[in-house]
C-alpha cells in the first residue's frame, strides 16, 4: 500500500475505533514519506483527534510532536 494511500486507510480504522491500527498504519506511513505524514491534513486531524481522547497512547502523543499538531487551536 502506498504512503498517500494511508491516511485515508487510517481515517477508517479510526472511525471503527480501531486506533491502534489506525495509528500503526500511520507510524509506518511516517518510515515511508515523513513529510507525506506531516503534512496531509487528514493525518494531521487523525492524529489530533487520537490525542484529544482521554489518556492517549505514548505514540501518538509523540507522532503530534513530530507533525507539530497541538490538541487543541485552528486546523489548516
């Protein structure tokens, strides 16, 4: 599966509560094309959404690191 592919894939997993899978496919998009990851809006409103919830998981607090998406303020 391709990187641009991913995000779309991950947006399902998430929307079917699977957010370790859809946080996984994520992680290895990220290996594959970073700047993809980063900068794809629809990863960067999952990953916001993963760390809004209560008690995210490590990963994906550090993956909003990485991307710079804060929990909370505007979306681009």
């Amino acid at each position: 599966m391709g990187c641009a592919s991913r995000p779309t894939r991950s947006r399902a997993l998430a929307r079917w509560n699977r957010i370790d899978d859809a946080l996984g496919a994520l992680l290895d998009a990220e290996v594959i094309g970073p700047d993809q990851v980063r900068y794809h809006r629809l990863s960067r409103d999952l990953v916001r959404d993963i760390v809004i919830r209560p008690r995210p998981p490590r990963l994906a607090v550090e993956l909003s690191e990485r991307m710079g998406v804060r929990s909370g303020g505007p979306r681009w």
